[in-house]
C-alpha cells in the first residue's frame, strides 16, 4: 500500500492540517462564546500539540524518503528547515495567547491561520518539484496575508495587508513565469519536460541553458528572494512588520524565512550547483547570489541604526540576517560538501529562537490601552529595572542577534562565515563581520533604553504564563544551543550528511 | 576536594561565576549581604589562584592542562592552561577583585545586586581569557568580557555613560569581529586530514610548516587590531578617556588595570606567536606606535584638569612601556613587561581608587576644586603620593623594576630587515607612523601655545609643556648630525625606506623615546600633586574633609605593600615569569627567522644555549625542562653599577 505508506511520511502535515480544522470546527461549536473566550485553552492546547508533535516528528528523520511519485521528498532539508518552521509556530501560538485576548482579537482563527501557513511551511520545505514548492509558497503566503491584516480595524494593519499582498502577488507571478520558461527550456533539452528538480538538475549539468531558461531561473530566483525579505526585494518587510500583529511579524521574520531559504537552497542547488552555463558559468550566477548576500547585510544593518521604532528596526534587521544566511547559500552553491547547509540549519534555528524571544519581548510592552499604536525605542526606558526578567530576556535576545557569544548568534555566524571562508569567499566573512559590528550598534542601543536611561512612569504590560514559557523557551535555546553548539549542530549534520540538493 | 585539585583552573574560572548566579538570587535592594558574598567569593578564588601559584612550577611549560571535547565537529575543544605570563596574570585579577569588591562599600549605592553579578561575570570572563588554550574559548571569553563591562560603564557610569559605554564596546567589537574571521581563516587553512582545530599550540605548530602566503600579513594585521584596540595603542585609543573617566571607580579599575593587560597578553600569546614571520617585519612599526602612546599619552595628561582623566592618560602612556617590551623580544623585556603588567594594574588601579575616594568625599574630580588636602588628609595624600611615585619609576618600588627592565630589554634587542613584500609593507606602515607622530606632537604644541595664550594653564606648567613640546619638534626637525643626533625621529625612518638603517637602531631610539616618557610621567603626576595636596585650601569645603576610613586604609594597604614587595623582591615574580619569557622569545625568533638574541654583555646569557634549542619543539604546550636561567636580579642590579646607556647597535 504504497499510499498509505506516502500519507504516513506526511504525518506533520496531517497532523497541523487536521489541528486548524478542528480548531476552526472548535470556533463555531456551541459552547464556544467568542466574548468570552472560555473555550480558547483548549484552542491553544490543540494548537500547541499539533506544533510540538510536527516538531517531533521532524526530529526522528532518519534518511530520505520521495513519496507521491516524487514530488515530496522527505529529507534533511524537510527535517531541519521545516523544523525551524513548526518551531516558530509554537512559539508563536505561546506568544500570542496574552497579545490576542489583551488586544480581544479571535483566537481560533488565528491558530488555525498559523497552522495552515506551518503546512504551506512543511511543503516547501519538502517539495520536490518546483510546481508543489509553488503551491506551498502560495499557501503560507496567503495565510500570512491575512495575519498581516489581522487588526482588522488599525488602517496601519490594513495598509499592511495590502502591500504585502500586492508585492506578494507579484512574487508569486514572478515564479510561475520562471517556471513556464523552465518548463520550456526543459522541452527543449529533455524528451519529457517536467518540473521535476532532480530532472532540472540533471538537464541543466549536461546542456547549454538558453538565455530563456536563464531568465526563469532568475525569475523564480527573485521570487523566493522576495520571500526572505533580501536586498533589493526588501520594501516591504519595513511597512508590513509594522502594521501585522506582533506576533504575527515574528513569525513572518522566522518561520517565512526558513521555509524561503529551504526553497532557495532547493532551487539554488538544482539550478545554479550545476553551472549555468548560459549566463557565463556558474561564477557569475554566484557572484549575483553574492551580491544580494552583501547588499542585504550592508543596506539592512545600515538602516536598521536609523530606525525610531522598535518593530521597522528589527525588519531591517531581519532583512540583515537574510543577508548573513545567504553568504552560507553562495558557499553552499559553489562546495555543497563542505558544511555549508548545516550551518544554515542552525543559524536559522538560533535566529528564530532569538527573533521570536526579542518580539515577544516587544509585545508584552503593547498594552490595548496604550493611545500611541507605535511601541518606539524610547519608551522602553528604563523598562528593564522595572521587569527583571523581561530586561534579562531582552539582552540575551539583542546579544544573540548583535553576534556575541556565548549564544546561537555567534555560533551561527562562526559555521557560516566558515563555511564561506572553506568555500574560498573570505571577503563575505569580512563584510559579514564589519556589518555586524555595524548591527551591535542599534541592537545595543535597545538594552540602552532598557537599562540605562530614566524610566517615564510605567505604562504597564501584558502578562500571562503562555508569554513566561515562549520567552523561557527562546532564551534557553538561544543560550544552550549557543554554549552547546553541537545539541542542534550534531542533528542538522546527521540529517543533512546525505543531501545534495 | 579532588575535583578542584584535578580541575584547578576549571574551578578558578568558574568560581565567580556560579557566584553571580547565586548572588541573583538575594533579594532586591539589598547591599551588604550581597557585597559581603561578592567578596567571600573573590576571596576564595584569589585562594585557589595562589594554590595555582604554589603547584605551579616554572620550568615546566604549559600546567594545570584539562582539555575536552567541546563541538566535535569544528575540532573546538575545552582547553585550559597555564604558563609562567597567565599566571601572573591570574595573580594580579584575582588580586584586584576582593579590592575592587571592596571599593563598592563606598561607592556603589544603587543596584548592589547587579553590579555584583557583572563584576563576577567579567572576572570569570577575564580569567577564561587568560587561562584559554583553545582560540574558539579564548575567543568566547574575550567577547564575553564586553557584557558586563557594557553594563557596568552604562548603568552606573557618570553623566555622559551611555556614550561611553557603546564607543567603547564598538571599537572593541569591530576588531574582534575581524580577528574573529581571521581565526577562522587561519583555523580552516591549517586544516588537514584530521580536521579543523582550534587549539592554540596546534595550530601554532601547523602554521610553523604552512606557507600562507601574503594573507598572512591581514591575518595578523586583524589579530594585531583586535589586541590593540583593547590595550588600547595609539591611534586606537580614542575610546579610553570616555570609557575611563565616564566608567564607576570599581569597573575603571577593573578595565584599566586587567582587561587592558588582557589586550597585551592576547598580542603576545596569539598574534605575535602565531605570525612570527610577519609578526616580526612589523615590530619596530609596533614599537613606534608604543613610543608615540607613551609621549602622546604623558603630554596629554599634563594639560589634564579632571584628575581621573589624568590617570587614563597616564594609563595610556604607561600601557606602551608594556607594548615595547613585548615587541622587543628580548626575555628581558618581556619579563619586565609581564611584570609592569602587574605593577600598571596594582599601581593605577590603586590611584584610580584614590581619585574615586576624593569623589565620594566632594563630588568633584577637578583638580582646581581641591588644593591644599594635604593638610586635612595626610593619610590619604601620602597613599596617593606613594603609589604615584611608583608609576613614576622611583628605584626601590615596583615601577621601577618593570619599566627598567622594558627599557633595558628594547636596548638590547635587534630585529631583522625583511625583503619581501611583507617587509615593504612594514616599511610603509613605519613611515606613516613617523608621519602620525609628527602631526600628533605639532597639534599637541598647537593646543598647548593655544592654552597657553589664554592662561587657562599655570604659569609653570606652561612653560614645562611648551619646553617639552620645542624639545621633540627640535629632536624631529633639526638637521642630523650622524645615525642618531638631530632629527632623532624623521631622518633614522627616512633611513629606514631606503633600508640603510637596521632595525637594532630603531629600538635604540625608541628606548631613548620612552626615557623621555619616563621624565614626563614625573612632570604630570609631580604636577597633580603639588595641584591637589600642597599650597594653601582655597576651597572652605576642603577644610573639613575626612581622611581614610579603616576600611579604606584596608583597602589600600596591599597595594602599598604589593609596590614594596615587588619593587624590593621581584625574584619570586620574575622566577614565574622568566621562563616563559625565555620561551616565547626563542620560538619566535627562530621561528621568525630572526637572529638568536644576543647575549647581553651585561648579563652573562650565553649564545650556546640558544643555539641548542630545539627547533622542532616550537611550543610552550610541550611540557619539558628548560635549563635553570641566569639570575634575573643580576639583570637589575648590575647596570646600575656600569653606565649602561651604550649606544644601540655597538653589539653588532
């Protein structure tokens, strides 16, 4: 029954599609009065164990499996990257109970968003075949859609939504073009075109690319950059991060960005690990991924230092961090054996861990009361002598993400500036490392404000258990995995030993 | 028991650092149980650090040696050690802590608590620093010491503390970043079949048969910037008065007096040990950019009115002895440099103290506000003076000891002319240092004439300035008048360009420089003095000042005795360090390819010995017997007896 066998490796996918259907089943089921929100633990907790057991279920990968004729694959890609995505899931949902019920916005719906985007996540992660990476992209994205615009009634939130929708649509219009044209190029070159990536990988080692075919693998290429939010298809990660929910935004900057990359690598690899031979050889295309690579650490950690508020610099930020993940992507692209995967897996696994902590910091001071919508620096003062705890988590987070050990942070720039040097580009690991003193600039200036600037009287902030565990959660990981690099190290590697692409 | 006999420096390191997570427990608000704990901890650290002290044996190489698999797959490991310089290092730190807690009695009022845990995370963060043998820990524990340092400069800093707190963590942390991807380029280009590691004497030994070719010379120029920016050496050091005078008097002490020597210790131990070949092209640039911190640091000090800036200043200055005598390379000057680490540490930190205790008193640091304090705290005016003429070189207390020791040692040395690219790259660097030091003192003259004129200076101290200043840009501007009269700077680095000058000269003449640092660090502090004790009370608020507490007089105690003991009795100081010294400065000139260090015609060191080192036994990790050294306080007592300003370069 090879069927059943197929549908048992998609258990993670069931598994969270199956949650936000009962989630949603839950939300109209007598008893359940929207008001009052009686029924919303229980949401959570489906919620959660749908997450934690995807999670867990990534966790036992043991060697890769194609499935549905071989548009799935399940593999250390699958594993790692969509791991960090149904990590970020959890987190968000820990993170959101207190913003939701503080800001009286619907649960259920929100749940079932994040876990329909999770299952969009996984296939990309997943997809073998560029046509199922599309509709996982499309997936995710739609739902992230509606997250964005989840305040329904801020026009901030609104305007959010739109961008991000309008610009998103054009990515996505931009990866199905990429992919008819190399699905016409695959005519050309093959008996039996397909969108296979192993056939395109295969097509593209041993023949001449045309020009045409160049052009749709730069399509999809731009696309899935647009995604991760990189250089220079970065506009709108600013505006939307801004107007979406908080939790909504940490979960677009971590769990969007790993299942972009898994695609990227994905793609990357199939297409430009070949050599293009069309466009001059793979140097070339390289040397563009390169480009993007500076041009979003340089740009991204430049604004971030001129940012007033709190969530557009950590948009900047986050466009940085692409930045950084993308010098592991040209190192991956130019010597796949040397590394260069699993120190992406990890950073970014640390990076959501961190991310995800620092919004959830941000969101406990986003009090509904508040008159000012917009949470800037400034009025963190002196917050962190106020709250111990939330100030302490504060500055593992900044720490993390400003690359100073002994967290995730520094690890993970240490595996992928390695892998970068191994792959004979030692000039991103300088630029990586001039942009991030750069970057401890702005992250330094937060724990300023937090700790070194007199308070202007207490506004107050949300508190709940949920929020105590994901921030306890992040923290952990931030710093265990950052003094014991190898408790994730050592998976990612086991996982990732076997892939090429 | 065991365990801490078996993980001695395990132990040592960790110590305050499960100490900071306990102390977050105790409640908050609350000071005296915290800071009595925060010194029962710094307490039994310095006991297990003199334990250390009294297992260690000098000759022995590398001891106390744990090592344990950290991250497998990069090869980093958990490794500690400790040579003959670490130790003395471990010393002095945790020598300072239980003072430095102690000092918090006074003047630390607000958040006791977290002032604690950061004071006992930047010790467990230094001491890792010095203890480290892997480069990923040492690297961690470098990095690490920027974040309680950060908090404690920015929360109970002074006015302009936020400032301060982030220039001196960004200088800090863009060359560490850098030193961080040449680590990595050097770990992964010595990689072989067994795989990357990080482990210092290793990838020493697998440098010493690597050609690496012309990236070696940014390889050590990024290891070479991280270290100078935290020593700090000229013209890196822009972050060191604001960090300094903005900083609370405990963590000022705690930066000035050990994690600077952090900075020279990482200098000597990886950028000048892991690059001898190019390490060894740039030393008399590096020796150069040392002289110009000690003059540029003693002038600037002079024209000082914030007694606090005038000991970071001054600590400025004195931080070059320390970086000449390490660039010498010679076992003299390095001893003594080792040992001026810890004399710079006790003696400044004390007097930083001093100044702290003059602010808790009036809540000023200018010392036109005071004046005439001799009267009504002889006590405290004979600490200050003591301990100031003990950063002045006067024979008999422990300043003495290491800068003689430095200066004798710069004497003595002779580098090596390289030809190839990496030596015309030094020979630019030595004519854009010359150029630096001209502008630097013709803005210097300028400031002090502009002063001057407007009689914001004393009538005296104005004249000193501007004699001084004449003095040098006659020295640099007068025709020559033979290798070494007359354009004492310019004309020998014109030399230099054309390769006609060896470099013995050159550390002739900056020896020489440095004297004159010497005699102006006697102007400033004789000037400080004389402004802050002596003369007539102008101020009727100073007419009532108390003189030290006994907890202060507790607490200044060591540091008086500690400048007697070592300025009497250097041996036992000298016996730790000697032997390492010898060591590192024989590996690295072999390794260099620099000629064998002369047997000084003062102390009977003889030629053989160095000809029968081993040239395959490069590294200190190696644990084996050297032969007993010769009397290191022959050294110090015998040159007092001969004229011993020879003119560099007779010995050729």
């Amino acid at each position: 029954m090879t069927i059943l066998h197929d549908l048992a490796v998609l258990t993670p996918i069931w598994l969270l599609a199956g949650a936000a259907g009962l989630i949603l089943l839950l939300t109209v089921a007598p008893g359940y009065h929207r008001p009052g929100l009686e029924g919303a633990g229980h949401l959570t907790f489906v919620a959660l164990s749908a997450l934690a057991g995807a999670t867990w279920f990534l966790g036992q990968f043991d060697g890769p499996v194609r499935v549905f004729s071989g548009a799935i694959v399940f593999d250390g890609l699958g594993a790692t990257l969509g791991g960090v995505a149904t990590l970020a899931g959890f987190i968000t949902i820990l993170m959101s109970t207190a913003y939701l019920q503080e800001h009286k916005l619907a649960q259920g719906e929100f749940y079932a968003i994040v876990l329909l985007a999770c299952v969009g996540m996984l296939i990309v992660a997943m997809a073998a075949d560029l046509l199922v990476m599309f509709i996982g992209v499309e997936m995710m994205s739609l739902a992230m859609y509606v997250l964005a615009g989840f305040r329904r009634g801020l026009r901030r939130a609104q305007e959010a939504a739109f961008k991000y929708f309008v610009y998103g649509a054009f990515a996505s219009a931009f990866i199905v073009f990429g992919m008819a044209q190399i699905f016409g190029e695959m005519g050309r070159l093959t008996a039996s075109p397909s969108l296979d990536l192993q056939r395109i990988a295969a097509a593209f080692a041993h023949a001449d690319v045309s020009a045409m075919g160049c052009l749709g693998v730069a399509f999809v290429l731009a696309g899935l950059l647009f995604k991760i939010a990189s250089v220079p298809f970065h506009m709108w990660a600013p505006d939307v991060y801004e107007g979406a929910p908080t939790p909504a935004t940490a979960f677009m900057a971590t769990g969007i960005k790993a299942a972009g990359f898994a695609g990227l690598c994905r793609f990357a690899m199939a297409t430009l690990g070949q050599g293009l031979h069309g466009i001059g050889g793979d140097e070339t295309s390289v040397q563009v991924i390169e480009a993007v690579a500076i041009a979003s650490m340089v740009l991204g950690n430049l604004l971030a230092i001129r940012q007033v508020q709190i969530k557009r610099m950590l948009a900047y930020s986050s466009i940085a961090h692409a930045g950084y993940v993308l010098v592991g992507v040209v190192a991956l692209v130019g010597h796949p054996e040397r590394g260069a995967m699993p120190a992406i897996a990890y950073y970014l696994f640390g990076y959501a861990a961190m991310t995800l902590g620092a919004f959830t910091v941000i969101m406990a001071f986003e009090r509904r009361d508040d008159p000012r919508v917009d949470l800037t620096v400034d009025r963190l003062a002196g917050a962190g002598h106020r709250y111990p705890a939330l100030g302490l988590a504060m500055a593992v987070f900044m720490f993390g993400l400003a690359g100073i050990p002994p967290t995730t942070g520094f690890f993970g720039k240490l595996a992928l500036f390695t892998a970068a040097i191994s792959a004979g580009r030692p000039e991103l690991a300088v630029v990586g490392a001039l942009t991030s003193a750069a970057g401890a600039y702005y992250y330094l200036r937060v724990l300023a404000t937090l700790y070194m600037q007199p308070t202007h009287g207490d506004e107050g902030r949300i508190h709940s258990f949920w929020l105590g565990a994901a921030l306890w959660v992040c923290a952990s990981i931030t710093v265990v995995a950052g003094v014991l690099p190898h408790t994730y190290m050592g998976f990612a590697e086991r996982a990732l030993a076997s892939w090429k692409g | 028991m065991n365990f801490v006999h078996d993980h001695l420096l395990t132990a040592l390191v960790f110590l305050p650092l499960v100490g900071a997570s306990i102390a977050l427990a105790f409640p908050r608000g609350e000071h005296t149980g915290v800071r009595g704990f925060a010194m029962a901890v710094s307490l039994a650290d310095l006991a297990l650090a003199v334990t250390a002290w009294a297992r260690f044996e000098p000759q022995a190489g590398l001891q106390f040696v744990e090592s344990a698999a950290w991250v497998p797959a990069f090869g980093i490991r958990y490794m500690v050690g400790l040579d003959g310089i670490a130790l003395l290092m471990v010393l002095l730190t945790t020598f300072m802590a239980p003072l430095v807690v102690l000092s918090t009695y006074s003047s630390i009022a607000t958040r006791t608590r977290e002032f604690m845990v950061c004071l006992l995370l930047l010790q467990t963060c230094m001491l890792g620093g010095f203890v480290a043998t892997d480069m990923f820990l040492f690297f961690t524990f470098w990095e690490c010491t920027l974040i309680p340092a950060y908090f404690l400069i920015g929360i109970w800093g002074g006015r302009r503390r936020v400032h301060a707190a982030l220039k001196f963590f960004l200088y800090t942390i863009t060359g560490s970043l850098l030193m961080f991807v040449a680590i990595m380029y050097t770990v992964w280009s010595v990689a072989d079949a067994g795989g990357m590691t990080f482990s210092w004497p290793e990838v020493a030994e697998r440098l010493s048969h690597t050609e690496l070719g012309d990236v070696e010379i940014w390889l050590f120029l990024a290891f070479a910037l991280a270290f100078a920016i935290k020593v700090p050496l000229f013209p890196l050091h822009s972050w060191l008065p604001d960090a300094y005078a903005e900083a609370p008097t405990p963590a000022t002490v705690i930066l000035s007096g050990v994690l600077a020597k952090l900075g020279a210790f990482g200098f000597l131990r990886y950028a000048l040990w892991l690059f001898p070949h190019t390490a060894a092209a740039f030393l008399p640039t590096l020796g150069i950019l040392a002289v110009i911190g000690i003059i540029y640091g003693a002038l600037v000090a002079t024209v000082q009115f914030d007694a606090k800036r005038l000991i970071a200043y001054a600590s400025l200055s004195h931080m070059g002895f320390i970086m000449l005598g390490i660039v010498a390379m010679t076992v003299t000057g390095l001893s003594g440099s080792a040992l001026q680490m810890v004399n710079h540490g006790v003696a400044t930190g004390a007097l930083f103290l001093l100044v702290g205790v003059i602010y808790e008193r009036r809540r000023t640091r200018e010392m036109a506000d005071l004046g005439g304090i001799a009267q009504v705290m002889p006590l405290y005016a004979a600490t200050f003076v003591w301990l100031a003429l003990s950063t002045m070189g006067l024979p008999g207390l422990a300043g003495f000891v290491g800068e003689f020791l430095i200066l004798l040692g710069t004497f003595s040395s002779e580098g090596l002319a390289v030809s190839s690219t990496t030596g015309d790259v030094a020979r630019a660097a030595i004519i854009l240092a010359a150029a630096v030091v001209v502008l630097a003192i013709g803005i210097l003259a300028a400031n002090v004439a502009r002063h001057g004129s407007k009689g914001v200076l004393g009538g005296s101290s104005k004249l000193l300035a501007l004699a001084v200043a004449t003095c040098l840009l006659l020295g640099l501007l007068a025709p020559p008048m033979g290798p070494l009269g007359g354009g004492l700077l310019v004309q020998p680095l014109l030399q230099v360009a054309d390769s006609q000058l060896p470099f013995h000269e050159i550390y002739g003449l900056l020896a020489m420089v440095a004297l004159l640092g010497i005699v102006l660090s006697a102007v400033y502090m004789l000037q400080a003095i004389q402004r802050i004790f002596f003369g007539p009370i102008r101020h009727p608020e100073n007419e009532h000042l108390l003189d030290l507490s006994v907890r202060e007089c507790c607490l200044f105690a060591p540091f008086v005795v500690l400048t007697v003991v070592i300025g009497m009795h250097p041996q036992p100081f000298l016996n730790i360090v000697q032997p390492t010294a010898e060591q590192y400065t024989r590996q690295f000139r072999l390794r260099a390819g620099m000629p064998p260090e002369q047997a000084h015609p003062l102390v009977g060191r003889a030629d053989a010995r160095l000809d029968a080192a081993d040239p395959q036994v490069p590294l200190p990790a190696v644990r084996r017997g050297l032969p007993p050294t010769g009397n290191p306080l022959q050294e110090l007592v015998a040159p007092r007896r001969q004229p011993h300003l020879r003119a560099p370069g007779r010995n050729q």
